[in-house]
C-alpha cells in the first residue's frame, strides 16, 4: 500500500520555484551555498530557508566543510520519489477507483 502520507512534505517542498531552481543548479553536482545565492541572487537567509526546507524532506544533502555548506541532491530519495509517481499513476489492479467505479453502476 502506497503512504501517500509520507510523500505531502516533498510535494510541498517542490512548489516553490525558488526550491525548483535550486534543484536544477545542484542537478549539475555538489554546490556550495554561496554558489546557489549567488546563482538565484538570493540572500543567505532566503538560501538558509529553502535549504532547510530541502533537507528536511530529504531532498538535498548538506555537508559542512569548514564555514561552507556543500549541498547536493539526495539521488536516493528522487527515485523513491519518481517510483511513487509512477504507482500513483499507471494503472492498477488494487487501484482505489474500483471501489468508486463499482458504485455507478
């Protein structure tokens, strides 16, 4: 049975364009925080926040080196992620509709 439960964090982390955009500049590799501020024209707070936001959901990775925080995609994750896409929208045999198409008839 699908959590759908467990994926509502992530889906709201990914309707921010701010979050997109910074998903796409670490889709190039690992990316200090002040490559991404300087990237978006962000400030370090506004950074910190969405950065937050990502890592709490598990999409992104952060690793401390010195002052600097490299921040990269948490790749595991994203394929949990396209998997649950996927079951939630191919067709099934114990889909949830079954139950809802049985009673129009």
């Amino acid at each position: 049975m699908i959590k759908i439960e467990d994926k509502v964090d992530v889906f709201k982390a990914l309707s921010d364009k701010n979050r997109l955009l910074i998903l796409d500049m670490l889709s190039c590799g690992e990316l200090c925080a002040c490559n991404i501020m300087d990237g978006l024209n962000l400030t370090q707070p506004t950074i910190s926040h969405h950065m937050k936001i990502l890592q709490q959901c598990d999409l992104v990775k952060g690793r401390k080196e010195g002052k600097w925080v490299f921040y990269s995609i948490n790749m595991e994750k994203v394929e949990q992620l396209q998997e649950f896409i996927k079951q939630i929208t191919l067709s099934k045999e114990n889909c949830i509709c079954k139950d809802v198409n049985n009673n129009c008839n």
